[in-house]
C-alpha cells in the first residue's frame, strides 16, 4: 500500500477508508488551511526526517491527528492528498469569500495600495489568498494588506511557460516555490498554474499524466527517469531542477541522457 496518498497510519485511519483498511480507530477529518506563506510536510513524527513536500498559503490540509507536545498535525493535502505531518500552529480555518490564486513567481505584500509603501512579506506561485477589495492597481487581501492586482492575473502561455519562469531557481528536494523546488515539484507547479491538476512525486507523475509518446519529442513532453524528470522546452532542451546544478537549468536533452546515471524509463505527452 503507498500510504504516500492514503491517510492510514499503524493506530488510526480516515473514517472514508474504513472497511478498506484493518486499523483501531477511525477518524473524521477536520479541513484547515495553510495560513503560513509556506509550509514543510514531513512522513514521520521525527525532527530528523527528511523534507516530504511542501504546502502553500492558502492550500487546504485535512487533520485527523495532532501531536500536541510536538506541535505537529497528521493529515492529508487537499491539493494532491500527500499525507504527513506539518507543524500545528501553521494552520488556520478554511479560507472564505472571494479567493484567487497567485500567478505571478513572487507576489510582493505592501502594507498600503504603493509601492513605496512598507513591504511585509511575498506569496509564491500557486498560494490561495482571500481578496476583499482593490484600490489603485491593488488586491486587498484579508488582513490589511496590498498586493498588485497583476500578481493574480490569468497565466498567459503554456504550462512550459510557467517553468520557464523558475530558471535559476534553487534546487531543494521537497520544495514547491521559487525560493526552491525540486524536479517533480517544478512539473506540478507548472501545470497547476494553468488549471492542470498533477500529482507530487516523478514516480505518480509517470503513472498518471498523460500518454506515453515517442520521438520527435515536442514541448511539453515530460522525460522521465527512475526517480527524474524534467519538462521538454522544445524538440531538442530540457527544462528541469536537479542536483548536479543544483538549481533549474536549460540544457540539451543530449546532456543529460548523457551524464544521467540511468536510461530514460519513459516520456508522456500531456
């Protein structure tokens, strides 16, 4: 059972899988929102386990379990359902009223509708934010603050053109922002961002987008290897976050096939 996406664990379970799986306790979930500009999920209660995935401002995250001297809650992301544990104190109650979504790589929060105004902090790609009001250019967001109404504008072009927008960006295994992201994290913002629903993992991206599809590769087809995969530019360039640049880079497809320490395993066409 990949429980990556079933929220079991050894002592309890979601009440919706009862009868599917043999467990004590069955539990109703209580729906939260990420009220943090950016939130890490983890797969264990450990302060030593490695980064998951990441949870955006605005993403809901259901909770059926919290650990309250570690201040960590068990549930599952409403977005791609990825089940760990996020911090407690990260979430608040669900989101209501008018909400849009942040299409811009970094939306720049101002106290006032000005630009020279004082700056309190940025959403990234992808966050939900609750719009109440604009004034001069400005969304007014829940709380008082400012962002420009361009921040939340219809994403104009492909997905391909939505990571175009990350080159340079950090590498980091787990990560779904600009401040860092990995290679399946790059696809699935992408795609996201221009109404596509995608899974988390390369593996379940693999699985589950797309068709399989041959050369001439196009723009827009994925690449895959075991636990890779990176986005085609065009016939010829690879889009993708990885290690050896530790950021995402544009490079011949060639090059990396080359220096690749597997085969391709597979390529889709969305």
């Amino acid at each position: 059972m990949d429980t990556r996406r079933i929220a079991v664990r050894h002592d309890l379970a979601a009440e919706h899988l009862r009868g599917q799986v043999d467990v004590e306790k069955f539990v109703e979930g209580r729906p939260m929102t990420v009220g943090a500009s950016m939130t890490n999920l983890v797969r264990n209660a450990d302060p030593d386990t490695n980064l998951a995935t990441q949870l955006l401002y605005g993403e809901g995250f259901t909770v059926y379990d919290e650990i309250a001297d570690m201040g960590l809650a068990w549930g599952q992301s409403e977005r791609d359902g990825y089940v760990g544990y996020v911090p407690s104190a990260g979430l608040v109650e669900p989101l209501e009223g008018r909400i849009e979504t942040v299409t811009a790589l970094s939306a720049l929060v101002f106290s006032e509708p000005d630009f020279k105004s004082q700056l309190l902090g940025s959403y990234s790609l992808g966050c939900r934010v609750v719009v109440e009001g604009e004034e001069n250019g400005y969304a007014q967001l829940a709380g008082g603050y400012y962002t420009p109404m361009q921040n939340l504008a219809p994403v104009v072009g492909d997905f391909v053109s939505v990571a175009e927008k990350f080159v340079g960006s950090p590498y980091l295994w787990g990560g779904r922002s600009y401040f860092g992201l990995d290679c399946s994290g790059l696809v699935q913002l992408a795609l996201q961002a221009v109404g596509v629903d995608a899974p988390r993992d390369a593996d379940m991206q693999a699985a589950e987008l797309g068709s399989v599809c041959a050369a001439p590769l196009r723009r827009g087809d994925l690449v895959f290897w075991d636990g890779h995969v990176g986005i085609m530019q065009d016939g010829e360039n690879l889009l993708h976050a990885n290690v050896h640049h530790m950021a995402v880079v544009s490079e011949p497809l060639a090059k990396v096939a080359a220096r690749a320490e597997g085969e391709i395993t597979g390529t889709r066409r969305l």
